[in-house]
C-alpha cells in the first residue's frame, strides 16, 4: 500500500461517503451500502475495489455475505503524516503564548 493509492481513493467523494457510511456502521454488505446511495451496485463495486486496493477497507464473507469494514490505520498513518506535524507547531504556539501571558 502507497500513500499515492490512500491519495487517490481518498479523492473520490463517493468513496468517501463510503467510508463514512462504514464509519457510522462497520461491518455492512454491499446491498446494504448500496441502498441509500444515487449509485448502481456495479458503480459502489468499482469504488469499494479501489478503497481495498489502498487498504482503507477489509472484507470478510460470513456464508454467503460478504461484509465490508473499516480500516483505519492507513487513515492513521496519512494524520501522523500529513497532520500531526502542522498540529505541534500549533500547540507550541499556544503553549509559548500561555507562558507568556502567564509570566
């Protein structure tokens, strides 16, 4: 798994919503994600194969369903990337201001 597959799944707003959708209820096959969504079953089968392709998704079949779920870590690790580090330098500024104001 690369980052540019999480970049790439990550782009589509339909995928998206997928992981949301999985978020809120971890664990649903694809007619149940399917349901609520303006999609046909061929398109959320499309997107569903790119978002277990960069791992933001695992499947497991119980008899004859195949149920979809969430994996987070590759989404952990994009944060601890791309957001933790812009999130440091703004806590040492608010740390820094309390300290002076503090003084």
């Amino acid at each position: 798994m690369s980052m540019d597959e999480i970049f790439k799944a990550l782009a589509d707003s339909h995928r998206r919503q997928l992981l949301d959708r999985l978020r809120e209820d971890n664990g649903l096959t694809l007619s149940q994600l399917v349901a609520p969504l303006a999609m046909s079953r061929q398109a959320v089968t499309k997107h569903l194969t790119i978002l277990e392709a960069a791992n933001l998704i695992t499947t497991i079949f119980r008899g004859r369903e195949k149920l979809h779920y969430l994996n987070p870590v590759p989404l952990h690790e994009v944060a601890r990337r791309w957001i933790k580090p812009f999130e440091s330098a703004r806590l040492e500024s608010l740390h820094q201001l309390k300290t002076k104001l503090e003084s």
